[in-house]
C-alpha cells in the first residue's frame, strides 16, 4: 500500500470526522424540528378540542347548531388550515356544522373517533398532510357527536422542506471550512516534526552533536524529543568510544607487529647461524603469543557485551573457585615471596567459567603490581544484600587521576607498566565486562601508599 503524507492522513481524519458530526447533527436537528412540528399541531388541536367541548356541552343543541354556532366560529376564524366538522352519531342529524376549509367527507368519515381524543395523520386529493384531532361528545340535549378538528400542516412542511433545502446548500461550504480548518490545525500541530526531520538530516556518523529543542512542545513532543536527545547522546557516546578503541587497538597491534617485522628484517639482512635463527623464532613467538592473547581478548570482549547474550547462570562455590584460582598462581607468587591468603566463603548465581577469569584478571594483577615479600588477601563476605569477593595487594596505590579509568580498554595507570611486562591492557575491563553480564560490578578503593583493594560485587 502506498504511503501517504502523515499531514495528509491527519487532515482527512479530522475532516471527515467533522463532516460525520455535522451530518449528524443536522440529521438530529431535522428530526428535532419535525418533532417539535407535531408537537406544536398536536397541543393546538387539543387546546381548541377543550374549548369546542366546553361550547358545546354549554348551550349548543342539535337543532340550533348552525345558528348558534359563533362560539365555534371564534375558535376556527383567523385560522385558514383549520376545519371543524361535527357529525351527529345518529342517522338523522348527520353532518350538523362544518366551518373552514371544505374537506372531503370520504376521508373524514373513515377518520375514528372515540371519548378520548385521537390523532390521525392523512392526506387529501391535493397532496396535502393533513392532522386531524378527534373525539366523541355530546350537546347540551344530549346528542352524541363526533367532533372532527383537522389541520393542514402544508406549511410545517413547507417549513421543513426549506430547512433541509438550506441545510443541503450550506453543508458543502461548512465541510470545506472544515476541511481547510483541518489541515491548518494539522499543519501548525506537525511544525515540531518538521524541525525534528531537518534537525535528523543534519546528523552523522562524523556529527552527533546535535539536540532536538525541547521548549514549546507539547508533552508528547517533549518527550519524544528528550528520548531522541537521550539516544543521539548514547550514540555519540558510543562512536566516541569506538574510535578511541580503534586508535588503542591500531595502537596496541602496531607494536608486536613492528617488532617482528623488525626482527625479521634484521635477521634476513644477513647469514646467520642456526642459533641466532632460533632465537629470532623464539622472540617472534613471544610476540605473536602477545598479539593472539590480544585478539583473543578481544573476541571475548565482543562476545560479552553483546545484549543478546545469554549465559548459563549456576551455584558457585566461590571459596572453591577462589582456592582453585590460587593454586594456579602460587609458583609466580612464590617467586615473588608473596603469600596467598584467603578467607570467608559463599555461593552465588553465576557462570563459573567467567568468575574464574575475573578472579584471575585480579589475582594476576595484585601479584604482578603488589610489593615483592607482601601478603595478598582475598576475602568472600556478605555486606549490603550483596556478596563479595576482593583482592587486595600490598603495593603502591594508583593515583588518584587514574581511578575513573581504570577500566577502560587498553588504560594502563602507568605509562607502558602493562605492555612490558606482558600486559594487554584488558585485564580490568573484562573484568567490568563479566560483572556486568552477571548484573554486578567490579568497585576499587585505594590509598595513595597502599593497599588497592578490589570487588567484584554480585547481588543476592
């Protein structure tokens, strides 16, 4: 289906929606108005019946009636579209008094009567309506009678007819302004939008700096606008945040690679024995084991914060995992002369796969960053509704200029510490990466002279 103009379709909507109304209510008021017609015969006929029984039950007799009848003629004179007929009951005083227009007897005589009053509606040889009020009574002789009160009603159609006249000329021009007020109405509601598309055409990969005003909207706008501000701002946020990563990592694969194209370079520009061939190789490894441990980081990192991600959440034993992770470390620990303690215990929901590689991230840190002879805790508690595991090493605190980036891709606190020393620069952020699979975080407290502490935080 072919789109349209939301302007277009608003408009529409509005217009025929006010075209329905308008129909309807001249509709309602036509009807209104025959209704009020019939009302308005019908109480003029009962009220001139009350009067013509009273003048008739007062003083009027069978045989005087058409001379006597100027009390009747009051009632009827000035009213040219009505006619009385009195009928007697009886055979011989039939048709005893007829004033007004003259009706056709025919019709009249099938119109029933009765001692209550009766409405009947009919039409006459001429194509006129016709209302005809009428009711037994009796003279002052007691001669019963049917008395006939009948009213043209040509002009409340005539009426009527020139309402519905006027009502078919007039509603194409109040549809058409309508119509027009509509689509001004429209228009002015979509000027936000308008600004919103040139404001949407201006931005760019190269370009999210700009913001949708969110002053003078109405409050569906308003908050429409924020949430689009809210978003262009995650994304400006998050291209930044690429390129700087495409800098670090450009930067973090030139040096291996550097290196062993230097190597290479310098080995190949001459003969050289089988030894120094060897060496060459053994270097080379040690740099492609740097960069494959890069990438390998890497396509964890891409694999983690990826919001479908779904991990297998299981019971782990932490003081288990703790005890397993220490036994792994302990010959480069001894080798520094740092003793591994640990203490407490608990259990979370968890994958026990990435909480050993965050507790190795740490524990790899604190002893290759913690004083040489020093102690290295690592310690499980419950604080907060939340449990805790920390690792907390003896060595020189981290500027406090170097905290808020400390997890960060490629950050290093010190300037080139990590890298030679077989670093990636990685370490903490996939820490903070697992953390936040696992609805936890990873929190540091640190001294300017030691210790640094930190906690890998899970709910409970």
């Amino acid at each position: 289906m072919r789109s349209t103009r939301l302007s277009l379709r608003l408009g529409l909507s509005v217009s025929l929606m006010g075209a329905a109304l308008v129909v309807l209510l001249a509709g309602l008021a036509v009807l209104a108005l025959d209704h009020e017609l019939d009302s308005r015969a019908g109480k003029i006929l009962a009220r001139k019946m009350e009067q013509i029984e009273h003048s008739l039950a007062a003083d009027l007799k069978a045989n005087d009636l058409a001379s006597r009848a100027h009390p009747l003629l009051d009632l009827v004179m000035g009213h040219d579209d009505l006619s009385l007929n009195i009928v007697a009951q009886t055979g011989r005083h039939s048709g005893l008094l007829s004033l007004g227009p003259a009706l056709e007897s025919e019709s009249l005589r099938q119109v029933p009567a009765s001692s209550t009053l009766r409405y009947s509606e009919w039409t006459d040889s001429n194509g006129d309506n016709l209302l005809t009020a009428a009711k037994l009574m009796k003279l002052q002789d007691g001669t019963p009678v049917r008395v006939l009160l009948t009213v043209n009603r040509a002009d409340d159609r005539g009426l009527l007819q020139a309402y519905l006249r006027s009502t078919v000329i007039a509603l194409p021009l109040l549809l058409l302004l309508i119509g027009f007020a509509a689509w001004k109405l429209v228009q002015r509601g979509l000027a936000p939008l308008r600004r919103f598309r040139r404001i949407a055409g201006q931005v760019s990969a190269q370009d999210l700096g700009h913001r949708l005003p969110e002053e003078d909207l109405p409050q569906e706008l308003r908050e429409l606008a924020q949430a689009i501000n809210v978003m262009l701002g995650r994304l400006d946020g998050g291209v930044q945040q690429l390129s700087q990563f495409s800098d670090d990592l450009a930067h973090e694969l030139r040096t291996p690679i550097s290196n062993l194209m230097g190597k290479a370079q310098v080995t190949l520009s001459r003969t050289r024995s089988v030894e120094d061939y060897r060496t060459a190789l053994e270097d080379s490894i040690e740099e492609l084991t740097r960069l494959n441990r890069i990438i390998t980081d890497m396509l964890f990192l891409a694999q983690v914060d990826q919001p479908t991600t779904q991990i297998q959440l299981k019971p782990v034993a932490l003081a288990d995992e703790v005890a397993r992770i220490a036994e792994l470390f302990s010959i480069s620990a001894e080798a520094r002369g740092i003793e591994l303690r640990v203490q407490g215990w608990g259990t979370v929901q968890a994958d026990r796969l990435m909480v050993q590689r965050a507790l190795s991230n740490l524990l790899s840190n604190a002893i290759r960053y913690g004083a040489a002879d020093q102690p290295i805790d690592v310690g499980i508690e419950l604080r907060d509704n939340t449990l805790q595991c920390w690792v907390q090493n003896r060595g020189p605190g981290i500027a406090a200029g170097h905290l808020p980036h400390l997890f960060e891709r490629f950050y290093r606190a010190g300037s080139g510490r990590s890298r030679l020393e077989g670093g990636t620069g990685l370490g903490l952020a996939i820490v903070k990466s697992i953390m936040q699979v696992h609805g936890g975080r990873v929190e540091v407290s640190n001294a300017p002279e030691g210790p640094t502490r930190f906690s890998l935080v899970f709910a409970v």
